[in-house]
C-alpha cells in the first residue's frame, strides 16, 4: 500500500494541540502519528488524502494554533510492519503488566503479559488515557462480571478484562481497521471470551453489563452516555476516558442527568479518566 507522510508544524507545539490535532486527522483517513521537533508526522494511504478535507479540518480546528504541512510520497512497503518495529516499544502498567508486540522479547516477570500487533490502530496502552483504564482493571474485581469494551481499538482493555477474570466481554469499534485488528490480538492473546462488534452505540440492545469501558472522545462520549447507562446494571460501574481534565464537569454532568454517581477519576498529563456508579 502506498503512503503519504504530511508533516505538520504547531504553533504552540504542545502535547494538547498535536493529540488534537491527531485525534482530528484520524476521522479523515490518518491512521499513525509520530511526534516530531516542531509538530507531528501523520501518515495516511494515499487513495484516502484529500487536501480539500484536509485544509477544511485546518481551518475549522477549534483550539488557538497555527497549524501547517507539508506532504511526501513514500515508497510502497509495509507501513504497517515498519511502524510496529520502530515505534511500538513495550510498555509496562505499574509492575504488574507489560504490553508488547510479537517483534518484541521483553523479559521480566509480570501477572499479565498482553501481545498487541496495533496495525496503526489506536489503544496500545502508550496513550496517556489507555493507560489510566488500564491500571483501573488492574485493581478491580472482574471475576465472573460482563464487560462493554466501546472504542475498543486494538482490544488492549478487554483483553486484560478477560484475563482479569470477566466471564464476558464484548468490544465495540466503529472502525473496521480496529475491528479486524482486534479480532487478531484477541486470537494472539488466546482469550475465547470476546466477542467483537463493529459500529457504534447503536448497536446496544438489550444485553447489560456490570463494568463499562469507553476510551473515545468528550463529545461522542456525552453523547452516548444515555445508551451507555440504559444497558449499565444495577451498581454497575462505568469507566470513560478521551478527554482532558478540564472537561470533567461536562461528562460528570452528563453523567448525573442519567442516573449515574461520580465515584472517582485519574489523570494523567492533563489527560483524565473518570469513573461512575449507577
């Protein structure tokens, strides 16, 4: 498959606008991002890049930045293959995990070893807000309970889920390259517990759950938190994250109006995880 590399410049280049900023390009085709000196370097295959959407989305970007590019065609490799080698490195959870692709040995001894090939999708556990619901799971009692996984990505959650004891999960992605992948790493990980769904809330019928994951974005998420409490049990617990701590207010709010009690939250690099009761 062949790529474009197009080379972003941020003014301020701050952790804030370039995850924006990437979070943005993903919904036009992008599907890696590296940080660099001045920005971040995205990639995106060629037949998906438009510089009509492109110079749209620059111009509709709602934080304060300048924001410019430059673009280059790469030669025709697996992208893919190159990215996991050079910049999926494994990451440890608080001593008690490490996640980590099939190109990588690490040694130690850990509770839980998770083997993730992302293929670019989003959710390696490198992400400031997967880890915050990572190292939740890690101290939550999962035995026998049902798991919602929405915005899976890469099913990195519902996967320790699983290992952590869940009787059933079920992962949700609208993305079919997340839904294939997670489909992969499931399989790699061994774990027959997991079923996987591509779409979106609307998908939710009437199966329940007691433990909730959402690891996507604050508008999405406060839009969807109705559906997410209609299929929530009883003093469920619903665990969200893809926003930063500044909109906290907003999703506890949201939270409240549909029965849910604020119990909790994290944070990380400004970047919060916040946990609720119903």
């Amino acid at each position: 498959m062949k790529y474009l590399q197009v080379s972003f410049t941020c003014e301020p280049n701050t952790e804030i606008v370039t995850d924006v900023l990437a979070s943005e390009l993903s919904g036009i085709g992008f599907d890696s991002f590296v940080p660099s000196e001045s920005g971040v370097d995205a990639y995106i295959p060629e037949s998906l890049f438009s510089v009509e959407k492109l110079d749209w989305l620059i111009q509709h970007f709602y934080l304060d930045a300048r924001i410019g590019y430059m673009f280059k065609k790469l030669e025709d490799k697996n992208w893919n293959e190159e990215w996991e080698k050079n910049y999926f490195n494994p990451i440890v959870i608080d001593d008690k995990c490490i996640i980590h692709s099939s190109f990588h040995k690490p040694e130690g001894e850990y509770g839980y070893r998770i083997l993730i090939d992302p293929k670019m999708a989003f959710g390696t556990g490198h992400h400031q807000t997967t880890g915050l619901i990572l190292r939740e799971i890690l101290t939550m009692d999962l035995q026998q309970k049902s798991v919602l996984d929405m915005g899976c990505g890469t099913a990195v959650l519902a996967i320790l889920a699983s290992m952590r004891g869940a009787q059933r999960v079920v992962a949700v992605d609208i993305d079919e390259w997340a839904y294939h992948n997670a489909l992969e790493n499931i399989q790699l990980n061994r774990v027959d517990n997991i079923i996987v769904k591509l779409g979106g809330a609307g998908l939710l019928g009437n199966e329940t759950f007691d433990v909730i994951f959402a690891n996507i974005n604050r508008n999405i998420l406060s839009e969807d938190i109705p559906s997410y409490a209609n299929v929530l049990n009883n003093k469920g617990i619903l665990i969200m994250s893809g926003f930063y701590k500044e909109d906290m207010d907003i999703i506890r709010r949201r939270c409240e109006e549909n029965g849910l009690s604020f119990s909790h939250f994290g944070e990380s690099d400004n970047w919060a995880a916040v946990t609720c009761v119903k």
